[in-house]
C-alpha cells in the first residue's frame, strides 16, 4: 500500500500541480499588483477592528482568521519544517517562503469569493468556500468541480487535520513522557469532541482564545533562540538559499537532497502549513460577520503571512543554526531535538506546543470538512460526520508517520486541483472588486 500511495503521491504533487499553485499565485498577484504585499498595514488595522465589525454573518472577521488559523497553525509548523528540510534539505525552507508569498495573493481572492458568493444552510448557518463560489460564480458547466472539491475536502481533513494531528502528538508524548500512542487517542478524542460538538460558535470562541495564545508564545520563544544566535542567522540565510537552488549534500544521518526534492516538498509543506490554494480557509471566512469581500480577503491574507513567513520561518532558522539536520531525526523529534540544544527543557516546550497546535488544528478542520459534507448531502450529515471525525482521531496514533504524510499530501493536492482553476476563472472579478474598493465605490454585499 506503500508503494501505490507513493506512486500516487508522486503524480499529484508533480511539475503540473506545482506550477499550477505557483502560477496562480503568480498571476492573481500581478493581477492585483501585488497588493497582498503593499497593503498589509492596511489589513492588519482591519484586523484589530474586527471583534466590532457588525454585518451578515455567525462568528467576528476576527474569529473567523482565529477559526482558520487554528486550522493551519499545527503539526505543520513544527513536524511539516522538519519533515520538509529532511525530505528536500534546508533549501526546502525557501521555497515555503515563495509559496507564502504567492499564497498571499491565493488565499486573498479566495475569501473574497468566499464572502462574495456564500450561502445559508437549512439551519440559517452561513457556508461558503470553493463548492459555493464554483456553483454561485461560475458557468453550469463547471459545476461538478465544486462536488469534486466537497468530496476531496470532506476526505482530505482526516488526512491533514485528524490522523497526521493525533499521530504526531502520540509519537512525541511517547518518545519524551513513555505515554502510551492509545492513551494519547483517547484523551483527544474527548476534548476535540467536547468542542465540535458545539458547532462553529464554539469552536470560534475557543480558538480566539487559544490560537494568539499559542502562536504569540512559541513565536516569542523562537525569537529568543534565533537572538541568542544572531550572528549565525545571516550563514543560515545563505545555506536555505545556496540549497534551493544547488541541493544539499548528505552528512551525518542526513541524505542529502536534490533541488527538485527542495521544491517539491517545500511547496507541498507549504501548502501543508498555510493552506494557501487549497480553499480551506475560506470555509471559515464566509461565516465572517461582514458585508465587505475585500475586507475579509485582507484579513485573511494575514494568515498565510503569520502562518509561514513567521512560524515556519522560525522553526526552520532554529533547525538550521542548531545544527541538528544530520541527526536522523525527523518530523517533530528533529524540531524538538533543535530547541533541546538552543536551551535546556526546549523540547518540553516544543512537546507542550505541538500537543495544543495539534489540538486547534483538529477542531478548525472538523468545520471544513462538516461544511464540505453539508454541500454534499445536507445539514442531516451534520451529526454522524463529527461523530466519525472524533472515532478516526485515535486510529490516527496507530499508523506509520510516512504513509500518513504522503496520504495528506495526496488529499491536499486533489482538493486544491479545482480550487485553482476556479480562482483562475474567477480573478477577473476580484481584480475588478479590488479597484472598486480601493476607489471608494460600494461593493458590499447583502447578507
């Protein structure tokens, strides 16, 4: 089974896939001209408004960049990094940053879809996303590829957000405390349960308060170990950028790694990390308490720039300048093993941060997948997909690190296959929003 999901891995996540993410990251921000990039001021004192933002909507524009972040801020940041670096070598790193930047621009246009084109449930719950914007914004002829994203969407949260979560934080309680991987299972099952059961509102309220907590707190410990090296950041700079575009060579029990490996897997962890592309996020924003797409698509924004141009820039810089690459070690043990040697107890720390970012991830992505689900077969789903979402996190502890990665990863490529092809049939409209916006002209939107 290996071999077939590797075979399979291999074909999704090749050069058509990786230029197609690239490319239309690329020409949704020349499209835009590059304002994901010159209006993050802007955006960020959009943010600080958004608690008060008053309009259509269930949960704040803040909670929803919270909901969303707790989706993407997880395993991602520590385990994806190294994963990543082991795969494609310290130059997998910057080609994360490239997708980020490009990804801006992404995951932009799609929560202005999202905002634009959403819809409300049987229940009077707002839903929205790619299924939505697909069959509300573009010809009947392309219809089936919004059941196409609902099916790969309502599958591919197992994969990212519920097994690789639980397996990950199972693996590292045992390898540092001796917990047993079933414990591990069933004392997440129970608090991811305890939270999705409540719905959206819930899970907003508990990521507004956990997500700045988490990402503020790991953030600053980075920092204090990238400041206690500063002088080595400029040779670790130059080795993720030399190894982007010459390889790595093998040493110590590191492989080595070829340029295509650095792209390759630095564009899918990137994916992995910030969701950019993918059209998750914007399941969240549409519940947004909003009437302005622009505005939500620049909060939204700030998700893949904190996400990855900071967290993951973080976790890597420290994998880099420790010197731990060649230990063997891989996944969450090597950014573990990283922070070890920064400073004594740095590894309980990493363990404490990947069990909570675990956490936030499996709550966040239960709203994606329950939403992709609804477009599928109705509010009547509601209750047997959270079920079968809390019984598959404890199976998730028993399977093999590497067939779970690579399964997400063929999940996450399937499911942003058509998402990509709607933005880029789609960014006419955003390019044109946009300008109104910035112009002054209304393009609010009715609830």
């Amino acid at each position: 089974m290996f071999e077939w999901i590797t075979l399979i891995n291999s074909w999704a996540w090749g050069p058509p896939t990786l230029m197609l993410l690239l490319g239309t990251g690329f020409y949704l921000s020349v499209g835009l001209r590059f304002l994901t990039i010159r209006k993050i001021p802007f955006a960020l004192g959009k943010l600080l408004k958004g608690r008060k933002e008053k309009g259509a909507g269930d949960i704040s524009p803040f909670s929803a960049l919270m909901t969303s972040l707790s989706a993407t801020i997880g395993t991602g940041n520590i385990a994806g990094v190294a994963t990543a670096m082991v795969l494609g070598g310290p130059g997998a790193l910057f080609w994360m940053w490239i997708t980020a930047l490009l990804g801006m621009a992404t995951k932009y246009c799609e929560a202005v879809c999202a905002v634009r084109f959403r819809e409300r449930d049987t229940d009077g719950n707002f839903s929205g996303g790619p299924m939505y914007y697909i069959r509300n914004g573009l010809n009947k002829r392309w219809h089936w590829l919004g059941f196409v994203f609902a099916l790969f969407g309502s599958l591919a949260g197992f994969g990212i957000a519920n097994t690789v979560q639980s397996n990950a934080v199972s693996q590292v309680l045992n390898t540092e405390f001796s917990v047993p991987t079933w414990l591990t299972g069933g004392v997440l099952m129970l608090l991811v349960g305890t939270v999705i059961l409540g719905g959206v509102k819930r899970i907003a309220a508990v990521a507004e308060w956990l997500v700045p907590f988490m990402a503020i707190g790991y953030t600053l410990m980075g920092l204090s170990v990238l400041a206690m090296n500063l002088s080595a950041i400029p040779g670790a700079v130059v080795e993720i950028v030399n190894s982007a575009f010459t390889g790595s060579a093998a040493a110590g029990g590191f492989a080595g790694a070829s340029v295509w490996a650095a792209i390759r897997f630095g564009v899918a962890r990137g994916v992995f990390a910030n969701e950019a592309g993918l059209g998750s996020a914007p399941i969240a924003h549409a519940a947004a308490r909003t009437n302005q797409p622009v505005e939500q698509g620049m909060i939204a924004m700030l998700g893949t720039f904190i996400d990855t141009l900071v967290i993951c820039s973080i976790t890597g810089l420290v994998i880099v300048i420790t010197g731990v690459l060649p230990s063997g070690n891989n996944g969450a043990d090597l950014t573990a093993a990283a922070y070890a040697v920064a400073f004594p107890g740095g590894d309980m720390v990493v363990t404490f941060g990947l069990c909570v970012f675990a956490f936030t991830t499996m709550i966040g992505w239960s709203y994606y997948g329950e939403r992709c689900t609804v477009f599928l077969l109705g509010t009547k789903a509601i209750v047997p997909f959270r079920i079968l979402w809390v019984l598959a996190i404890p199976v998730g502890t028993q399977i093999e690190l590497n067939t779970i990665w690579l399964v997400a990863d063929t999940l996450n490529a399937f499911m942003a296959i058509p998402n990509l092809f709607a933005l880029l049939l789609l960014a006419p409209l955003v390019f044109s929003i946009s300008r109104d916006y910035f112009a002054g002209k209304d393009t609010s939107v009715d609830g």
